[in-house]
C-alpha cells in the first residue's frame, strides 16, 4: 500500500513595486522530508506582470526566479546555500522578505507523490485552474 507523505509548501510571489503590496502568483516550492523532495515550479505570467507594472525588469525576475529551482537542487550551482541540507534550503527560501519575489504563509498536506502535488499546486494556485482541470 502507498505510504502518506506530509508536505509543506508554499506560493512563490513577483512583487513588482512592494510599496504597492500588489502581486502575481509565478511558482510554488514544496518540500516533503519523507520522500527527500524539494522542488519548484516557476510559471510566470510575464504579460499579467507587465499590466501590473510595465517598468518590470522581466530579465532580472527571471534570474531570481531560476535561482530558486537553483536553491531547491541544491549543490554547487546554488552557491553557498546549496550545501544546506534540504530543510534548511526550504527555510531560506521561504523567509519573509520585503523584495520584488517573495513566498506566502507555509502551508502544509499529504499526499502519496510530492511531485504530483507540486504539479497540482502549480495548475491550480498559479496557472488558475479549477481542481478538475489540474488533475
């Protein structure tokens, strides 16, 4: 019988001007212990994100948003923060921060793959589909 995994997870946030606190949901990060898995999924709008802000400097976004799917691998690629362990590498990622990409509250689940998870995460939080598209 599959075995349960507790995950947690959070959404991935591009903040154009923080002064504004406005936002646009462009990836999800989740992380479950029990199956070694962190990972990320970015998916940025970048159309949405000029109607917010049409100053965006999309290059620079990009380049922190690939930073974190750096930071979930881990390793050498990552820098420094790519010898931490797994949870630690989570922690760093989802620290509040008043910065043009930040992450929302730490939200947790269960499911029997994380990787599916994060594929229904993403569908339904970024890429606004219902529950019955996602799956």
């Amino acid at each position: 019988m599959p075995t349960q995994h507790w995950y947690d997870y959070a959404i991935v946030r591009v903040v154009p001007r923080p002064e504004r606190e406005e936002f646009l949901n462009a990836g999800v990060i989740v992380s479950c212990l029990s199956a070694k898995f962190l990972e990320a999924r970015i998916a940025l709008d970048e159309g949405r994100l000029l109607a917010l802000d049409p100053t965006a400097d999309l290059h620079l976004i990009r380049s922190h948003l690939n930073a974190i799917l750096r930071i979930c691998a881990g390793g050498a690629e990552a820098g420094a923060i790519g010898s931490m362990s797994q949870r630690e590498r989570f922690h760093w990622l989802v620290a509040p921060r008043s910065a043009v990409i930040q992450t929302s509250a730490v939200h947790s689940g269960r499911c029997f793959d994380p990787a599916q998870a994060l594929e229904h995460l993403i569908a339904t939080s970024v890429l606004g589909k219902n529950a019955a598209q996602a799956d």
